[in-house]
C-alpha cells in the first residue's frame, strides 16, 4: 500500500470510533431522560437525514479539496454536534449535525482510495478498510456502553480538571466530552494525510447547478449495468445494517433482558462477524467476482429470521458472528466494484456521495418505519422478521436482475473479465 493509506486508516478508525460509541451514549442519554422509545430508534434515520438532503453537494465539495482537508473539516461539525449533545440540544437534532460531518466526511475517506491505488488494490484496500471500520464499530458500541455503565461513568463524572467548570452533571454527560477527544485525535490524522496529486475538480459558482449534475450522476451510475447491481446491492446491505443496529439493541432488552451496556456488546459481535467476513474477502475475492455472492444475501435475510427464536446469548453470540460474516463477505468485494465503476464514469467523489445518497436514503426511509412501528407499538420479534424476508425477497430480485442483464447484455461478461485483467481501456 502507498504511503498515506495507514494514516487514513487511523483517522478513519478513530472518527468511526466516536460516532458508534456516541450513538450508545445518546439512546442511554434519552432512556435516562424518560424521552419516549421512538427516539432512541429515530436517532439512526436523523443520522442519515444529511447525507441525503446535501448529496448533490457533498461529492463535488471532495472533489474540490484535498481529500485529508475535507476530512478535517468534518471532524469539526462531528465536534460541533457533540458539544451541543453536552450543553443541552436535543440528542436527535445534536445526532443529526454529527451525521452532517460523516455526510461530508464519507466520499472523501473512500474517494481517495481510488486517486491513490489502482483499481487491482481496491477490493484489497476496501477489505482493510471495511474491516478497520468494523473493528471500530465494535469498540465504539461496547466504549459507549461502558462510558454510560456502572463502573466507568460514575469515574469519569468524578473527574475534575481543577478552574475549569463545563457544566457536566450525568455520567452521560461526561461520556460525551471524553468523545470529544477521540474526534480531536481523528483530526490530528486527518492533517497527516498527504495529497495525492490528483488534480482538484473546482465547484460551480451557482450551487443550485449541482443538483442537476447529482441528478445525472445517479442516473449514469443506474444505467450502468455494473454500477445499478452494485449500488443496488450496497444500498440494501447498509439500509438494513445501519437499522440492525438498533434493533439488536431493542431485541437484546426484550429477549435477553439486557441493559443498554450489556446490549452494545451484542452490537460488537455483529461487528465482529462483519469484520472478518470483509477480511476473508480481501483476501479471497476479485473485482469479477463479485456478483456471484449475490445467493448469499439471500442467505443473511433468512438466517435474521432465526433472531427470533434465540433466548439464550451463548446461542445469539456464534449465530450474530455468523450472520455479520455472511454481511462483510458480501459488502467489500460489491464496494469496490462500484467505487471502480463509479470513479470511470463520474469522478471518486461524486461516484461515493450518489452511493451515499442512495444507501443513506434507504437507511432514512427503513429508519422511519421502524421508529413510526415503534411507537406503534409493534415488537422488536415482528420488525426482526420483517427485515429478513426484506433482505431475502430484495437480494433475490436484484440476483435475478443480473441474470437478465447478463443474457441480454452479453458484453457485460467482457467488461466482467477485463477487470479481472486489470485492463484500464475496458472500463
């Protein structure tokens, strides 16, 4: 790997460190304060409200800079949302700002994957990447678990810097300014980036002229018979991982009587899981591969179905591994395939903010039914089922989809090839 791609790492794993370990603080946060069970699971489509409204924007805004610069810059609005959490704002709206920052943060972290590596090291690269942010996604859930828990909170609310009052009161509170230092470090990195050398894309005068430039993108990217099976394939994995994990939250409470700390580990093992399927496949896979693991998304829609009828977590722990495997496996070898296709037809940036708006769109709407079937008053046991036959029932469309395309596209088997070969020219 080049020099510069362990730095991203690292500012990567610290970034995706605090937003994971923030989401446990902010649903232990709004139990604490009576708030009512909606919200805890409205805080995964609030999240994702930024990188749909401002996808037109944020790609060519990647595209304008240098990409360790815009990283930078969204640490600071991650920054801006954990001090309001800390001084009162409401845990949704402050979420919402902290989605703001990833929104922006997103296609310049995986668009500068494709300006500093060839396409032969992106599942590679991909797999390194996914499997780190995984890794961070573990240790985020069970961190914010543990900052809220019985043993480290009531340490840290304890702990005084003497002369300087900021106004913190709760455990909670407390949890929520040693995350603000875990954002600092992630910046630190983001400084240490190097520029790539690749020539910067500047942004148009009028940002309204953008939206029609998005609109375009995301079209090219559909039509694209490559593009619309990968996009498709990511949307609906992330869609419903981003809202998993909430779920398995809720689940564990009910199914497992689990408090919020003891829940987030249940959270890490799908993590866990995630990560050494993404590891397996970077290892394992090529580019022209790829769609032929599409049988096993259908697999992880039914085997969610299974959640329901475990009660006991020393069955729940192999049987999340299991699934988060099957997940990770999936995902990386499908990413890279669209950041190549995406970063051939339309530019790194803007290629990673059409697969964003997609994926966080999906997340947003799949987000809101739940939040609305929650206060409902529909179970955890209903919702978990309704997600596995989701997943099976779409991921078998989208395997048909490319059985048809292939029959009716011949060609597309050609360009399936010279990926494999590598060959600049047929892309």
């Amino acid at each position: 790997m080049k020099r510069g791609f362990f730095t991203i790492m690292a500012a990567q794993f610290f970034s995706s460190l605090a937003d994971n370990a923030l989401f446990v603080v902010a649903v232990a946060l709004l139990r604490s304060n009576g708030a009512p069970t909606w919200q805890a699971a409205a805080l995964v489509p609030m999240f994702a409200l930024f990188y749909v409204l401002l996808a037109p924007w944020v790609g060519a805004f990647a595209d304008a800079r240098p990409k360790g610069q815009v990283m930078f810059i969204s640490n600071a609005f991650k920054v801006v949302g954990c001090l309001m959490m800390l001084w009162g704002s409401h845990p949704l709206m402050a979420y919402a700002v902290v989605g703001l920052g990833a929104a922006a943060y997103s296609p310049a972290k995986y668009g500068i994957l494709t300006e500093l590596l060839p396409a032969s090291q992106l599942v590679k690269a991909n797999g390194w990447i996914e499997g780190l942010t995984i890794t961070s996604i573990i240790f985020g859930v069970v961190l914010g678990g543990q900052l809220v828990g019985p043993v480290v909170g009531p340490w840290l609310l304890a702990f005084d810097i003497p002369g300087l009052n900021l106004g913190i009161h709760t455990a909670a509170q407390a949890a929520i300014a040693s995350l603000v230092l875990v954002y600092a470090l992630a910046a630190w990195f983001n400084t240490r980036i190097p520029h790539t050398g690749v020539a910067m894309r500047p942004m148009p005068r009028n940002p309204l002229t953008m939206v029609p430039d998005f609109y375009n993108c995301n079209k090219r990217l559909w039509q694209d018979k490559l593009g619309q099976i990968s996009l498709s394939t990511t949307t609906l994995f992330w869609g419903v991982s981003g809202n998993l994990r909430y779920i398995v939250l809720a689940w564990a409470a009910v199914a497992l009587n689990y408090s919020t700390t003891e829940a987030s580990k249940l959270v890490g093992v799908v993590a866990i899981g995630t990560a050494v399927g993404a590891v397996l496949a970077s290892v394992r896979m090529r580019l022209d591969l790829a769609c032929k693991l599409m049988p096993m998304g259908v697999a992880m829609g039914l085997l969610v179905l299974l959640l329901n009828f475990i009660d006991s977590v020393w069955l729940a722990i192999p049987f999340l591994i299991l699934l988060g495997g099957l997940g990770g496996f999936l995902v990386v070898p499908m990413n890279a395939l669209l950041q190549h296709r995406g970063h051939n037809l339309m530019g790194a940036g803007r290629s990673i903010a059409v697969q964003n708006f997609n994926e966080q769109a999906c997340i947003l709407g799949l987000g809101m039914l739940y939040s609305f079937a929650t206060g409902a008053g529909v179970s955890a046991f209903v919702s978990i089922a309704c997600f596995g036959l989701f997943v099976a029932g779409v991921m078998y469309v989208i395997q048909r989809w490319h059985a048809h395309n292939l029959r009716t596209h011949p060609e597309e088997l050609d360009r399936l090839m010279a990926i494999a070969r590598d060959d600049p020219h047929s892309v």
